[in-house]
C-alpha cells in the first residue's frame, strides 16, 4: 500500500526521509524494513537479513519513492518539481520566518525523548547530560505498556509502547528542579487533535512556542518523533526544528502538526543531587513495580514531584513484562513480528543508560548503598546480554517456538531487573540524608 506525501514536500525533506532510512537500517531500527521490503532484494527477507545486508543511498531513495507510489527516485523528483515547484530554497524556511539558532546535534544513545531535551537544555545554557536525563526520568527503568494503543490491524501495537510520549513526561517537574530549568507540558486535547491537527496547533500551541522563539528558547514538540523546534513561518506545517536522533541538526520542516509541546522556561534553584539521587531512586522502583500512584514518601523525597499515575491499561514494570510474555504467548493475539522488534530495540537502548547512571551514583555514595547500587548496576548489564539473545526474525517468529523462546527470555530479563529493583530499593533504606 503506499502513502501519501507530507503536504508541500520539499526534494530536501525527501532527502532526509531516505538517510533515515539509510540510519534506521544501520541502528537496525525494525520499524524501517517494511519500506525496505519494497526493493526487489528484500522483498521475502526477514528483519536479521535486511540489517546484516549492506544498502546505499540510491537504493534507500529508491525504497522511499516506491513507499510514496512511484516507479524510481527520478519519478518522485520530478513530480515533486512539477507539482510542487521547483525554484524555491531548499532551506525549507519562508521569508519573515522566526528563526532560533539552531540546537548542538543529539549525543548519546537514541532514546528519542532524552536527546530531545539535552539538546535544548545545552542550547538554554544549563546542559545535562543524556545518561543523567535517561535515569533521572525514569526511561533507563521503565517498560511501558498500554493495552489500548491498537493497530490498524487491530492487533495490540506493542512496538509503540515505549515511543509513547507519557513515559518521559511524568517526570516533567522532577527534571526541571534536577537540572535548575522549569520544563512545562503545554495542554491539549488528544480528541480535538485527532479531529483537526492544525487547528488543535493553533488553539493549543501556537501562541506560547511562537513566544518561546522570540525569547530565544527551543520548545520540544512530537509528531513521527521528537523535535527540537527553532523556527516557525506561515508554511503548512508551519513548524521547522531538527528531529532528537539524527545525527545533525540541520533545520527541516516538520512532517506534521504536534500533538504534545513542551516549553523550557526560566531557570530555577537546582536540586541538591543527593536529594536528587534518592528521589530517582524512589521513583525508579515505583516504576518496576507499578507502583507510581502508591509510592509518594515525602520522607525520603524532600523535593517537587509529579508521579502522574498512567491511564487505565497503561503499566510501568513487572506487569508489563508479564503482558508481554502473555501476548507472545497467545496466538490470536501476539500481533506482527516487528512489534516484538520495535520493543526489544528500545528496551535495550533504554537500559544501557541504567548501568552508567547507577556506576555515576555509586560514586557520589558511601557504603553500602555504594555497594547495593553496583549490584543493582551488574544485573541490567545481565538484561543486555540477555536482550542479545533475542531473536525477532519474521520466520522465527512466525513458530510456536520462536515466539515461545522470546517469551522465555522476557521472563529471565523481567527476574533480573525484579532483583535490581531490591537492590535499589536496598540502595535507597542506606543512604545518608
């Protein structure tokens, strides 16, 4: 089936699309071989033998024409040209634009949501670094579940269970005191957004993102990804920023409306860090066991907290692993292979922050938390070795076997990180006020 193009597209904007593309492939990135499969070579291939399977960037271009329904990249180009106009800049911005300078490009691994936000945090001039954002946000900890996030095929669509945007804003208050910067979520309505995403833009967000510009600060949006915004004109979409995990930061328009903004604001009286530490920690169990609407001791926390409790179907930890397991375990239900993909590729890019960001801790602790946090730091390197072993192949997974072995192996990592859980929670009782 193909798809439509983004209103007024750009050759620049489809260049970028067919680098993504390009990126995806290398960071073996399962939402992207879909559109890959359209090239002749990996039309019956499955995920493992696309990633190990070299690709350039003509056949990427190629890949991205067909996704678009066209015969070749020239066929694309052309109708864009003729359509669309050929003489215009490709800087994508429009005369009178308000335009920011652009942020430094993402660092760190590719959670989509973090890079975001040390990109604006370096560019407001109070930088955090993205291994303390992962776990003081709680994403080095979280599995995120949400059984109402359905697919088009109806199948429960857990490849976006941990691309869904609630994860990192839960902590919204808690980061803005941790790195010394107010950080607000702008309110929207999900339904109105869903019924006109422009209009829902300009009732919701136009008005303070345009004033965040003009004060020289950078707003964080999500459409397809997390974007870094620094311009806006009177284009349709009207928003120009640099997607969080490309590697530059070129200034692009972005494919669509957003349907969340958040606003950095002033700076504010930094948190002591180890009063910082020990809220992390609080939060990072509640999230393994579910335990967010319950967990609120202001006697180990002494500071701003915002545990927003998830909405009804959503979990944070041992119960989303046990849906997991549930769901491959459950042939009317198990959904498509690349989902499982998707999942296994950013839980473990969630927990590679979890070993550096508890080392980091350890250091700052005398004994034994210091010890506790180090055991609690030894087991999640245990769950990416084990995350290695995850075989999410479209013909493995289309046997009982095969769908059977990954539950098994979710079941061994959802142990693992029960008992780093204690070993935080041990962490926490020993540490000094």
């Amino acid at each position: 089936m193909s798809h439509r193009l983004p209103p007024n597209p750009t050759l620049k904007q489809l260049k970028h699309q067919a680098k993504d593309l390009l990126k995806g492939h290398r960071d073996r990135d399962a939402g992207v071989c879909d559109t890959l499969r359209l090239l002749r070579r990996f039309a019956d291939a499955g995920d493992e033998e696309i990633f190990a399977a070299d690709l350039a960037l003509n056949e990427a271009q190629f890949a991205l024409a067909m996704h678009y329904g066209f015969e070749s990249w020239n066929a694309l180009k052309k109708h864009v040209l003729e359509r669309f106009g050929g003489d215009a800049p490709e800087g994508d911005e429009r005369p009178g634009a308000l335009l920011v300078d652009n942020p430094p490009p993402g660092k760190g691994n590719s959670n989509r949501f973090a890079r975001a936000l040390a990109m604006t945090l370096a560019h407001g001039g109070t930088p955090a670094d993205y291994e303390t954002i992962m776990g003081d946000s709680g994403l080095a900890f979280i599995l995120q579940a949400d059984e109402n996030a359905i697919a088009d095929d109806g199948d429960i669509d857990i490849g976006w269970w941990p691309l869904a945007w609630w994860g990192g804003i839960m902590r919204l208050e808690f980061l803005g005191s941790a790195v010394g910067r107010r950080l607000r979520h702008l309110p929207g309505s999900p339904d109105e957004y869903r019924a006109d995403p422009s209009r829902h833009y300009h009732v919701y967000f136009e008005k303070e993102i345009k004033e965040a510009l003009s004060a020289g600060i950078l707003p964080l949006v999500t459409t397809d990804h997390w974007w870094v915004i620094s311009g806006c004109d009177d284009g349709e979409p009207p928003l120009l920023g640099a997607r969080s995990v490309f590697d530059g930061h070129e200034r692009r328009r972005l494919p669509g409306y957003p349907c969340n903004a958040i606003i950095p604001g002033e700076p504010i009286g930094r948190l002591d860090r180890m009063e910082a530490d020990r809220a992390a920690l609080a939060y990072a169990v509640a999230l393994g066991r579910d335990e967010l609407e319950l967990e609120r001791d202001e006697s180990i926390h002494r500071c701003p907290m915002q545990y927003t409790r998830p909405s009804e179907g959503q979990s944070t930890g041992r119960r989303s692993y046990a849906l997991w397991a549930g769901l491959l375990r459950d042939p009317q239900r198990w959904g498509k292979h690349y989902y499982h993909a998707n999942m296994v590729f950013h839980l473990r890019i969630n927990r590679q922050s979890a070993p550096p960001y508890l080392h980091a801790m350890a250091a700052r602790h005398w004994e034994p938390s210091a010890s506790h946090l180090l055991a609690a730091a030894g087991l999640y390197e245990g769950v990416l070795i084990i995350i290695r072993e995850a075989d999410t192949d479209e013909v493995v997974m289309a046997e009982v076997e095969g769908r059977e072995k990954l539950a098994e192996l979710v079941g061994r990592i959802a142990d693992l990180e029960a008992m780093a859980v204690d070993e935080m929670e041990k962490a926490l009782a020993t540490m000094r006020g």
